[in-house]
C-alpha cells in the first residue's frame, strides 16, 4: 500500500492510523504513546491517507476577462 504514495513524505503524529486529532488543541491522542504533538512520530507510525488534509490553496484575485474566454 505504501508504494502508492509518497515515501519522501514527512511522517506526523496527526496521519498516522493511531493517531487522533484534539478538537480543542494541536495535539494528538495516539493509542501507543499517549497524548503527542503533531510533529511528533514513533516506531509504530502506520500512514492512513484518510486522515491527512489537504493544503487549503488560495485562489489568485488577479484574473481578468480574457482568462475566462474561450
């Protein structure tokens, strides 16, 4: 499974399959180790792509007329 994904990526407490995200805080509640940060990982860490968010990108405001014709 991990084949389709990138292996360069940096590993967080916040993807990982134990980890879940406070509602309240940055921090995790990981089954293994407790409560963490979201930086944090340890030898357990197991990649869920399903908890991973992705980057909110703004759109650019310097549109014009022209970018919208055909």
């Amino acid at each position: 499974m991990s084949s389709f994904f990138n292996k360069k990526l940096i590993r967080s407490c916040s993807w990982c399959k134990y980890g879940k995200k406070s509602e309240y805080t940055d921090e995790i509640f990981c089954l293994k180790r407790g409560v963490t940060d979201k930086r944090d990982y340890c030898h357990s860490y197991k990649y869920n792509p399903l908890q991973r968010e992705p980057e909110i990108i703004k759109p650019s405001e310097n549109y014009t007329e022209k970018d919208f014709e055909l």
